[in-house]
C-alpha cells in the first residue's frame, strides 16, 4: 500500500473526529486497510474523499446522498473537478431553494426583531390577531407552504 495514515493523523489532516471517520467508514463513505494487528491504515486519497463529505455536509446534503455520490465513482478514485460537476448539478436546485429559505429568513426575521415586539403570536404587522395559527404549526412566514 502506498504512504497511509493512521485514524489519528487522519483526523488531524482532516479536521474530523476519529470517532465521525469510523461512523464514515461504517456506512462506506471511506475505506481503510488494516494491518496485521488490526489497526486502520488509510490511504491518502481519503483525506480528499472527507473533505468531500464535510463541504457536502455543510451545504446540507445527507450522508445517503453523499455515498450515492461517491459510489458513482470508479472504485477507488477521488472526485476530479469533472464529477463535482456531474455530483453537483443534481444539488443545485435543491440548495438554490436553501438559499432562497436563508435569505428569507435574515431578511424576515431582522424586519421582525426589529419591530420590538418579539412575539409572531401577537405582532399587529405580521400576524394580527394570530391568524396564522389556523393555517398549521411552524414558522407559517418563513418556511414554504405546502
């Protein structure tokens, strides 16, 4: 095997705690050797296959969505800048709509501090009357409607 890392190193190098890196090769998102005493060696290729699944992550995409990703790859190969692409386009539309959401909801949510009254039950502006109650539970001006 080439020049591999221990979990440790690993986790340094990667910023991920040795505890999320075994979680990660539990469900098949990274894979590790093992050497005759039974310890992890990981190649490191890895440390770019965890980086993938923390910018993944942090733009909210599922840890099933991630291993459907990179399963999609040939075995063993990191994503080149041609799959992020191909892996990237089928998010797009679902983090547009996130940054729709957040962007909302710093607009929203500034305007409705802002007015002092601190309370979506009783604001004369935005919910006289808490009218909103009858259309369901949650943030009914924020999030989308069904």
């Amino acid at each position: 095997m080439q020049e591999s890392l221990t979990i440790g190193q690993l986790a340094a190098r990667s910023g991920v705690a040795p505890s999320a890196l075994r979680y990660y090769e539990r469900l098949g998102l990274i894979h590790a050797e093992r050497t005759g005493g039974n310890q992890r060696r990981y190649a490191r290729i890895e440390l770019r296959r965890v980086a993938f699944i923390r910018i993944a992550q942090q733009v909210g995409v599922s840890l099933d969505e991630i291993r459907e990703a990179l399963d999609s790859l040939p075995d063993g190969r990191t994503p080149s800048a041609q799959d992020w692409a191909r892996i990237s386009a089928a998010w797009r539309n679902r983090l547009d709509d996130k940054i729709r959401l957040i962007s909302k909801l710093r607009d929203d949510l500034t305007g409705c501090i802002g007015c002092g009254c601190l309370s979506l039950q009783r604001c004369a502006l935005n919910n006289p009357a808490d009218k909103l109650a009858g259309e369901g539970p949650g943030a009914r001006l924020v999030l989308p409607r069904p």
